[in-house]
C-alpha cells in the first residue's frame, strides 16, 4: 500500500493518517488470523492431552506420575494456563508495539530524520502477568491420581494377599 501510495504521489511518504490505518487494518487481519489458527491448534492439543492421560491413568506408573507433575506444578493444566496468559500479552505487547511504531513514525516525519537517529524509551513494555497455582489447588489436582494410586495399591495388596493364602507350603 505504502509503494502504491508513493508511486501515485511521485513519491511523496505517506501520511502519518494513512500509516495508521493501514497498520491497525493489517494488524488486525493478522491477529484475527493468528487467533483462529492458534484457538483451533490449542483445541486439538488439549483433547490429544487430556485423551492421553486418560489412558495413562489406567497404569499405576502413569497416575504417579501425573500425581508427581501436578504436585511439582508441572502439569498440564499449568502450561494450559500458562499458554492463556502468553496469548492476553501477546494482544498487549502488539497494543504497545503498534503505539511505539506510531510514536516512531510521528518523531521521524516531525523532525525528518532517519528513524535510526530515535531514542525511544521502552520501560513501559508491559509485563508478563502470570502466577504460580496454589499448593492445595496443586493437591486438588493431584488427588484423582492419588485416589488412583490408593485404589491400585489395595487392589494389588489383595492380590498378594490372596495369593499367599492359597500358597501351600508342603
């Protein structure tokens, strides 16, 4: 648009109005695009993973160690939330990107310098908000798992128990 714009106007730069909106019409369209394609990948991955532990619940070694990673925080449900707070920052941090190009442009076409002459300050950057889980929504998460290793632990206790009651030793 900026060269069409350029060739159209023998080489006049566009104005700061026209930059603006053709960045936030593109800057849109991306994002919108971006948060499709993004939504339907996180969709299938949380199915596929959860799916996954379903399965593996059925194996003592599996709920041990979906008991241990939930305990640890490492979890899945940590790197779902952690993944939902990278996307809130990733809108912030294009929020705040396209307002520091805007100052940039508006700086440049003032003051007709090069934009590598700018010295922008960046200590406004917005910060990556995301907090740790709790220690008992840790265990609330874990408890399934420790339900699972408590009901395999019985079942296999009275399997031996059994087993050694029937054993004759003659």
């Amino acid at each position: 648009e900026f060269n069409k714009y350029i060739a159209e106007h023998e080489g006049k730069m566009p104005s700061l109005e026209l930059y603006e909106k053709s960045t936030t019409r593109v800057r849109d369209w991306q994002n919108q695009e971006l948060r499709k394609l993004e939504d339907h990948y996180l969709q299938q991955r949380e199915r596929q993973a959860r799916a996954a532990l379903l399965l593996s619940r059925f194996s003592p070694a599996g709920s041990a160690s979906y008991a241990a990673m939930n305990l640890a925080g490492t979890g899945l449900e940590r790197d779902f939330r952690f993944r939902a707070a990278l996307r809130e920052y990733r809108a912030q941090f294009t929020a705040y990107y396209d307002r520091k190009s805007h100052e940039l442009v508006e700086i440049t076409s003032q003051k007709q310098i090069p934009t590598t002459m700018v010295q922008q300050d960046f200590t406004d950057m917005p910060a990556l908000s995301y907090t740790e889980q709790s220690l008992a929504s840790a265990l609330d998460a874990a408890l399934p798992d420790l339900g699972s290793l408590a009901v395999w632990s019985l079942v296999l206790f009275a399997i031996a128990y059994f087993r050694f009651l029937g054993y004759d030793v003659r």
